[in-house]
C-alpha cells in the first residue's frame, strides 16, 4: 500500500559546540584581568567603552597565546578581508547566508543586562593537527563568546547568529559544508523552539524543535512533493496529522513512530476511500471501505487485506454477510438478491455449496457475520 512515511535520519544530533576558551580562560571579570601581574600594565587606566573593548581584545589574545603554549593551539588575529574571503570560498554557504541575509541583519544581540559585551577583530584558532577554527564577533568579560557572532569550524561548518557563554543560545543558523542548514531559535547549544531544517534533496521541515529534534508542530515537505502537517515527538510524527503523497492520495489521522497507527482515513484520488483502524502503517482491524463503483465493504482487515467477518454490499443492492480471507470470500455465508436469500459456503472466493432459503428462514443468523462496532458513519 505504501502508506509508510519517509522517515529521515536526524542530522541533528551531534549540533553542540562549546570551545575551550572558557576551560582556558580563568578569569571572572574584567577587573581580575586588568589585575594579573603577568600582564604587564603601567596602571588601571579608566577608559570608555571603545578603548576599553580594545585593551580586552589584546588582553584576551595575550593570555589565549600564553595558554595555548601548552594545548598546542595558536591563536591570532586576522583581518575581516580573510575571514569573509573563508565563507566566500563556499558558494552554498554564502548562497543562503545570502537568503537570509534580512533576517540575520534584523537578529538582535541577545545578552544578559549585567554581561558586559566586547566586540574583538576576527581571530583564527589553529590546534595541534594543524585545523584551524575561525571567530568573528563578540565575547564576555569571562572571554567567552556571548551576544553576536560568527563561527567557522573545522569541518567548514558555519553558525551565524547569538552566542552565550560559548555556546549557541538565542535567533541563529547552522550551516553545514554540504549545504543542509538549521535556521532559528536555539538554547543551551541546540535546537530549540520554533525553526526551519533544510536537508537538501531530501526534506524541508518547518516548525517547533525541542533538543535537536522536532517535536511540536510542524510541516515536512519532501522533494516527490509529498508533505506531512501535524505533530511531532522524538523526531517521528506522533500524534494527529495528515500525509498527502505527491499523487494526491491522502491519509489523515493517527501516528506512532512516523506510521499509521490507530484511528485513521485514507483517501485515493480515484474515488476510494476507507475510514477506520490502522496498525504500523496497514490497514488492520475494524473498518469500512469504500469502492470508486459504489460497493462497499464493512468489516475485519489484516494487513491490508478483507479479513475475518464482514458485509459486502454491491452497487446493485445485493449483499453477503460472511466470512472474508484475503479480500476473497471464504466460509460461510449469506447472500441477499432482490427478494431472495441463499446460504452459501465459500472456498477462497469461489461458492462450493447454495442453497436457497426464505427470507424468514433464521437456519443461519446473518447477525453472526456482523458485529455491531463494524458499522460506521
């Protein structure tokens, strides 16, 4: 039936970034910098806010380059022309930055009102393999990265957007080097509320996030131009929604674990329609099916399939109430024409025994064929 629903892997799972500044960096204010013997200053000075952002800057570098002596990292200063001309050499990457260029412009810095916020030249990170990391934006007075900035991992990964004590917190977005990104909100380094999630060729996936993953509402387009509108747990569609496959069949209902599962109907655009009970993806248990010709069956399915005990009811009027296996007849049964009514026995479909029987004849109840939780409105 094909009623199962793309379910993607999530590449989400590993977005945590946390740099060792703050493991590095052992001072908790300003002051304590300014205060450091080993920082060779001829007084406290008092300055403003820009002379004072300056001296952070080269105070900050200065201690990272003493401390990185023994992590085995350098770090230095590099010019704005170098940073841009990394994430120019990634036209996806700068393609939607690009896209999201009025947005990420309108992103206001998000910072504590007692954080004093330093905004620093870009620095470049080296480790011991020779990899290199870039930062271009603001730190704290504790050296971490806090309010607006931009990130270039290793990887060429890039995140743009707020910052708070090193990690991602608040409006930004992740860009991954083969183009698949994350834009929206986030907190303690994850996806968190309401964003859109691009994997390319793949899915888009706009709604609410909670730990990386989507949960909540939201809407997952696929690139067949099947989508999916309704509610999310864990990263499956769990819940209430509706699935339009790209021919224009739909089912809407229930779902556990991305398939269809409980109370449910499904819709094919040629006329066909059937209300009733799904289990991991199938048709199963109580239900009613309706035909494009106007037949109608009411009754037991298993996987897919007409069976156990049900009514068919053709165009015509005619009716059988009996036993069903494999969407054919099988057992006994009894059949209605016009005025007349025939005991009946089946063998996959084919009659192997009739006889003819009046209507107030009750040698064998047609109630025992139907249960009463089978007819449905």
């Amino acid at each position: 039936m094909g009623s199962k629903c793309c379910k993607p892997n999530n590449p989400l799972e590993e977005i945590e970034y946390k740099p060792n500044i703050e493991e590095e960096f052992k001072y908790e204010t300003f002051d304590d910098i300014l205060n450091d013997p080993s920082i060779k200053l001829k007084s406290k000075p008092k300055i403003n806010f820009q002379e004072k952002s300056i001296n952070l800057k080269e105070i900050i570098q200065k201690k990272l380059l003493e401390l990185s002596e023994n992590e085995e990292i350098k770090i230095e200063e590099i010019e704005i022309e170098e940073f841009n001309e990394i994430i120019e050499k990634n036209n996806i990457t700068l393609n939607i930055l690009n896209e999201y260029n009025s947005e990420l412009n309108n992103i206001k810095e998000e910072v504590e009102e007692e954080e004093e916020i330093y905004q620093v030249s870009p620095l470049k990170f080296t480790n011991k393999n020779n990899e290199n990391e870039y930062y271009y934006g603001s730190f704290n007075n504790k050296g971490n990265f806090s309010g607006l900035g931009t990130l270039i991992s290793k990887e060429n990964n890039i995140y743009k957007g707020n910052f708070k004590n090193g990690i991602f917190n608040g409006k930004g977005i992740f860009i991954y080097n083969n183009g698949n990104y994350y834009y929206g909100n986030w907190m303690n380094g994850k996806c968190n509320g309401e964003g859109k999630l691009i994997i390319k060729d793949i899915l888009e996936y706009k709604g609410n996030f909670k730990d990386n993953k989507r949960e909540g509402s939201g809407i997952e387009k696929y690139n067949d131009k099947s989508y999916y509108n309704g509610e999310f747990l864990n990263n499956e569609k769990n819940g209430y929604g509706k699935f339009i496959y790209s021919n224009g069949n739909y089912y809407e209902g229930q779902f556990i674990n991305s398939l269809f599962n409980g109370e449910g109907e499904l819709n094919w655009i040629d006329g066909r329609n059937y209300k009733g009970n799904f289990k991991d993806g199938n048709i199963e248990g109580k239900g009613e099916l309706k035909y494009n010709n106007g037949d109608l069956y009411k009754g037991d399915f298993v996987n897919n399939c007409k069976n156990g005990t049900g009514i068919f009811i053709w165009n015509n009027g005619n009716k059988l109430y009996g036993n069903f296996f494999n969407n054919e007849p099988h057992g006994d049964g009894v059949f209605f024409h016009e005025n007349e009514k025939y005991i009946v026995k089946y063998r996959f479909g084919k009659i192997i025994s009739y006889k003819m029987a009046f209507l107030e004849d009750n040698t064998v109840e047609t109630s025992k064929f139907v249960e009463t939780n089978t007819n449905r409105n």
